[in-house]
C-alpha cells in the first residue's frame, strides 16, 4: 500500500478510468499495470518509489508517455506517472528556468517564448520533457545551442531507495554526468533546471517540398550545402506521402514528396540568404511547396503535431550516420519509394553544430560527432497494415547497415543490451554500469534503455 497521505491518484484495474489511465502514445502498446500513481509531487515520488522497491514488483516511469517502445507502462507493475507536476517558472533576469518532470514540450515553449527565451528541445509539442532531456534531447535549435543537456543546470531526483538529491556540476557531478544521456537509469527526476538563450519569438522556418522522385538528386545538393551553412540553421529531410492537414493544397495530399524542413535560429533576413540556394537550386526544378516563411517559433514547433498523434501505431528503427554518401542517399530514396502507408514519415535530422563542440566525455550522450540521425517511423491506424510497415523500416535500416555510426538512445526500441551499448560506446557503457551499480544495484529502474548495474 502507498502511504495513508499520498496526495495523488491512485488508479487500479476495474477502476472506470483504467482504460484510457493505462494508455500511452504509442497505440501498439497495450498493458495493464496493476496500479498508477499519479504524483502531485516529490513526497508522492518518494512514497511511490519506496512502495514499488518494497512490493517487488516491476517498476515503470512516465512523464509525456512519449517512449517508443511503449517502456513507460507495464503489465501487472506499479506506473509512477509524473503528469500531474506541470510547474515552470522562467526567471527572465537570471534566464533560467525551473520546470518539473511532468511538462510538455509545448507548454515550456509557452512559457519561455514569453521572454523571448528558449531551451533547444524537441519538434513535437505533446513530448515530455523529461524522457526528452534524460536522453539528450534533439530539435530545431541544436545546432545553435546544442542538445537539451547541453543547457541543463541540474535536476532534483529521487534515487531507488527513496532518498532526494539534487545533480549539478558542482553536486553529485558524476551522477549529473550520467543523467545527461543516460535515461531513467539513475532515479526519477522530479524537476529540471535550464539555461535560456535568446531566440526569435518569430524565426524563419518551414518545409520545402519537391516530389519524391527527386530525393536522390536533392539529397546530393542538400549534403554539399549544409557542409557550410551557419549553425543558426538546423535542418531535417523528411520523406513521406503529403499528408492530408489544411496546409498541404488537395492536388498534393496523399503524393510521395521530399521535404528539407528548415528553421533558423536567427535573424529572418539572414536566414532568407542562407536558405535562398535551396529554394532556388535544390534539385533544379522549383519546390512544388514553399512553407518556410517568418512565424512565430511556437507555431513552428506545432507543426508535425497533427502527423504524428496520440493513439496511431507506430514502429522505429534508428541509427546515426556520418555522411550522406552516395549509397546512404540511394538507398534512402530506393526505400523511401516504397512506403506505402500515408501515415509513415521519416525524418533524417542534420546534427553538428553547437551538438559537436561538446566533448564525447563531458556528458553520457553517445554520438555527438556523427553527421545526421535517421528515425525511420513506419505508422499506421492501427493494426491493419502494421506487419507491412514494421517490414519496410527494418528494410531501410538494414540497407543503411554498413554506414550505421551509433545511435541515440531515445530513438529505440526494445532492441537488446547489445543496442543500447552502441548507443553509449563500450567505454562510456561501462562508466554508465558502474554508476548504475552505485545508484541503483538492485536495477529497480529497468524499464527503459536498460543499463545493468556493474557486477
Ligand atoms: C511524437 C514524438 C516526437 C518526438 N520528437 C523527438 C525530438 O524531436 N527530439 C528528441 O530528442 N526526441 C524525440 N522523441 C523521442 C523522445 O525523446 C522519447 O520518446 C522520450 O522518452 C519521451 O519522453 P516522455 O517523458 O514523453 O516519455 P515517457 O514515455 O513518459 O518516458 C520514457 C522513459 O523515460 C524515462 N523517464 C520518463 N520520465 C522520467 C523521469 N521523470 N525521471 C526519470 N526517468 C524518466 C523512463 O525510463 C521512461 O520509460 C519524440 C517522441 C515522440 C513520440
């Protein structure tokens, strides 16, 4: 039993909201905990964390439900879910801000735009923050201002025997080392703090589109000219069938198309230079769409929200690469050609910038030389046609087999120890065991991109 004055809700099979309460983003996952506790805050967390150790049962973590593989529900465990902790407060003098582990994405942007000010985190507005930033974190401002954790401050946490810390560099650095990249692993954070960096509110961004049969010939043009764009620009190539939203005109919904989705994290004018070799060359024949325009970064950021809602089934396969080179870019318009469900898009982000003048060793992230980050996305309603999609991302991703560097951590599946070891690098994996066994030996966390504990 959690103790007589946990302040949150307690949901346990039978209950009428169990259904919709056990749900998660992912609609291909479906499992029945056998009790969700909603925490209203940190003494809720330590209450929580306390009853899931003592009862033995399998323990599982949510703050968005935004986990791939579905790893922040369980069947027949406890659910600790962080939603009901939504409190930001920006200090616009000191540019800082304090947000706690149930906010989304879209409701920091909120907050933070207000000032003027932002932290660089994901392209989905309904995101959680917190499996977001414990990751890594990649978006539209990370070549300017690097991953989530690069402008982390600290974090409040509750470790697996219920004891509150606080992480920084200068308290507990090596567990703030291991919390920036190393997931859930390490105890439940109840609350984060940034750094803020100017940005916009308006900023130059949007997708240009071309029809998808010019993929390999944009993609060769697209590799030479970011090798010199400013890092401002963070850009991502999306290939999928135009989706049918109020900004697409009806003669192209449904038609395969290639789009570079742009954003940049700078003055507009600027940008419109950076960008004008793009529109005007990028595979020689003109966009047959052209949505890069000054807007509000909020509105920005709430543009692949419609493609990718809760409840849809989704499937992943991910890996980092360094180049576009020609075989990366033939196989990826071979596959791309291919899709079949109208619902399946995949985004290869373009990395470097402010992500690569951080050290390899200064944080546990795993990756930060590599050149671009495929998330190969099969999605479908529901079940029907699933089997087809899964087929089709595993075929891309293996295509690109030879070529694979790495890859990021969030953007697994449950694919093995062996996976999320390449995630880190052997010698970071092991840095990442040892810390593990001093902060959690009895592996309570394991639902999630697991790291055993060093034997
Ligand atoms: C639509 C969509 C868009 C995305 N876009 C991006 C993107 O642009 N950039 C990017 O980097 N990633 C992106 N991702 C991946 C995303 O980073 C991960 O799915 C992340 O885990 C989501 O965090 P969450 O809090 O919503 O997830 P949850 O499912 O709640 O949590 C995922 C895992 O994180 C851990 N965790 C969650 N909360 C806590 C906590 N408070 N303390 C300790 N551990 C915790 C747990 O291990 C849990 O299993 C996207 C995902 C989706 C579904």
């Amino acid at each position: 039993m959690l103790s007589q004055s946990f302040r949150g809700r307690q949901v346990r099979p039978g209950d009428p909201s169990y259904d919709e309460d056990r749900r998660i983003w992912n609609g291909s996952v479906d499992r029945s905990p056998a009790l969700i506790a909603y925490c209203t805050g940190v003494a809720d967390v330590i209450d929580a964390v306390r009853f899931a150790a003592a009862s033995g049962l399998s323990l599982a973590v949510r703050s968005g439900g935004h986990s791939f593989p579905g790893q922040s529900v369980c069947d027949d465990g406890i659910v600790i879910d962080l939603s009901p902790m939504r409190g930001i407060r920006v200090d616009p003098e000191a540019r800082t801000v304090r947000a706690q582990a149930g906010v989304l994405l879209g409701e920091l942007d909120r907050e933070t735009q207000a000032f003027g000010l932002a932290v660089p985190a994901g392209i989905v507005t309904h995101t959680g923050l917190a499996g977001l930033t414990l990751g890594g974190g990649i978006g539209w401002l990370m070549r300017k201002y690097g991953l989530t954790i690069d402008q982390l401050l600290s974090v409040d946490l509750v470790t697996a025997d219920g004891t509150f810390l606080k992480a920084s560099g200068d308290e507990n650095p090596d567990l703030f080392w291991g919390i920036r990249g190393g997931g859930g692993n390490f105890g439940i954070v109840t609350e984060f703090e940034f750094r803020l960096n100017p940005l916009g509110p308006v900023v130059l961004a949007g997708p240009v589109v071309w029809p998808m049969a010019e993929s390999a010939r944009l993609l060769r043009f697209y590799r030479e000219w970011i090798t010199d764009v400013p890092d401002e620009l963070t850009t991502a190539v999306v290939h999928r069938k135009a989706p049918s939203v109020d900004y697409v005109p009806s003669e192209l919904r449904g038609k395969p198309v290639v789009m570079v989705v742009c954003c940049y994290a700078g003055p507009v004018e600027e940008g419109q230079e950076v960008l004008r070799p793009l529109r005007e060359s990028g595979t020689g024949s003109a966009p047959v769409l052209d949505l890069c325009a000054p807007k509000p970064f909020t509105e920005h950021q709430a543009m692949f929200d419609p493609s990718f809602p809760h409840g849809r089934w989704y499937y992943f396969k991910s890996c980092d690469v360094d180049r576009l080179t020609d075989e990366v870019i033939d196989r990826t318009a071979e596959h791309a050609a291919r899709i079949v469900s109208p619902l399946t898009a995949f985004p290869i982000f373009q990395l470097g910038g402010a992500i690569a003048r951080v050290g390899e060793d200064e944080t546990a992230f795993g990756g930060r030389g590599a050149g671009h980050t495929f998330n190969i996305n099969g999605t479908t309603e529901g079940a029907d046609g699933f089997e087809a999609e899964r087929t089709w991302a595993r075929g891309l991703w293996s295509a690109l087999a030879p070529h694979h560097t790495g890859v990021y951590s969030n953007f697994l599946m449950e694919e093995g120890e062996e996976r999320v070891e390449q995630a880190y690098g052997a010698q970071k994996y092991r840095r990442l065991r040892e810390l593990k066994r001093r902060y959690d030996p009895g592996n309570l966390f394991r639902l999630n991109q697991n790291i055993p504990p060093a034997p």
